[in-house]
C-alpha cells in the first residue's frame, strides 16, 4: 500500500491564481480531512469527508472548497490564493468513525506571493 | 468543545537524560488521546494512542504517555533521550467524525 500520497510537494502561486492539492488513499478508508499547518499554531482542520459524496467544514474552512467523488481522491481547491494561505497542507485518512487514528500524507508546501 | 494545550513551545535536554512532554486537554466527549512527531521537513507519524484500558501507554521509540483522567492530562515520556528524537511533538484529542483538534506543538531538542 501507498498510504495516502499527496501532490504537488511544492507549490508557489501568485495572489488570485487558482489551484488544487491533490490527495489520495489506497486503504479503502471511510474519512478523509485537509489540515493545514503553521509554525506555533499546530494543524487547523480545513474540510472532511466521512464518505464519497458527503464533506463538511472544519475550523478554517474560508478560501478553500472540497469534494469528493470516490473513496480514494479527495482534492482540495484554492479558488483565489491569498498570502493568508501560505502554509504546509496535509491530508489524513481514517478508517471509520470512532477510529480516530489519522494517517498523514507527506504534506504539501505551499507559497502565494 | 474540544481544546489542547501544550504547555511548552521547547524542551531543551541533553542526550541520555529523561524528559517529558505536557500536554492538558478539554473534551465535553468521550476521550481519545493521541502523540505524533514530526521530523524535519517530514510529514506527521502516530507515536502512541489511547482509547481506553490502561492509563499507561506505550509506543514507538521507547516513548510512553499516562492518561490522568482527574488531572485531564495525557503526558509523554521518555527515560533516555537520543539526537534522534529531536522533532515536534503533536497531542490531540478527537473531535467528532474521525477528525482530531490538535496542539500547538512541542519542539524537542536534544543536545550532545
């Protein structure tokens, strides 16, 4: 098994430029969710999912959207990058609920100047 | 809701001496606790968890951690530290729909 793999592992955006963070998992997990990490703030829950159709916000939910068509892809989308959105983004998988042992992709850094 | 604090930002200590993490947490919910690290430029890894039974768990890495319901802290330890083991160190507690609230973080440095 790959785990949950993310890309890209670097990106630099422009202010306004669009993009999307690509997030997969081969363990036929249920619940996928996006954090994002900054240096004294531990991991913010962005969005999840408890399953193929269904997503939710979390705490910093603002300037990103989510969807999640199948079980294993579950991508993350900047609609109009802010400096604000700077930030290393990780993606997790679990297996159901009350499991809530997360497993991490490697991150994704991100920079918008 | 659910809240965790991390009580020190850095722990200084020197390699082969014991240390430990603090961590404090706030949950109106039935309680799961969980230890991560990350090393330098790397992405997070489970150290240890609890989900009930024992109140003393143990890791990977010769860590282990004591849930301490009455003082709601969970505290990670370890007896003898290596360069190795220099990281940040992540509590958190669940949250609902298999996510986790997480602290600050802790960064463990270790010097010869």
């Amino acid at each position: 098994n790959a785990g949950v793999t993310q890309t890209p592992k670097f990106q630099v955006l422009k202010t306004g430029q669009s993009m999307t963070l690509q997030c997969a998992q081969d363990m036929n997990h249920e619940y996928m969710s996006w954090y994002r990490q900054d240096p004294g703030m531990g991991l913010r829950l962005i969005h999840y999912s408890v399953g193929a159709g269904i997503t939710d916000q979390g705490e910093v939910p603002n300037g990103y959207n989510v969807s999640r068509s199948t079980t294993e892809d579950f991508p993350l989308r900047l609609l109009s990058a802010a400096p604000s959105q700077t930030s290393v983004y990780f993606c997790a998988s679990s297996y159901s609920i009350g499991s809530y042992e997360q497993y991490f992709g490697p991150g994704t850094r991100l920079t918008v100047t | 809701a659910q809240s965790v604090t991390q009580l020190d930002s850095q722990v200084p200590v020197f390699e082969e001496a014991p240390v430990e993490l603090r961590c404090n947490y706030s949950s109106s919910v039935s309680v799961y606790l969980f230890w991560y690290v990350q090393y330098p430029n790397q992405g997070l890894q489970l150290l240890l968890k609890y989900l009930s039974g024992s109140t003393l768990v143990k890791g990977i890495n010769g860590f282990e951690a004591e849930f301490n319901k009455s003082q709601t802290s969970f505290h990670l330890r370890k007896p003898s530290v290596h360069i190795s083991d220099t990281a940040e160190y992540f509590c958190a507690v669940n949250s609902g729909y298999s996510t986790l609230t997480f602290g600050k973080g802790t960064m463990l440095l270790v010097s010869p």
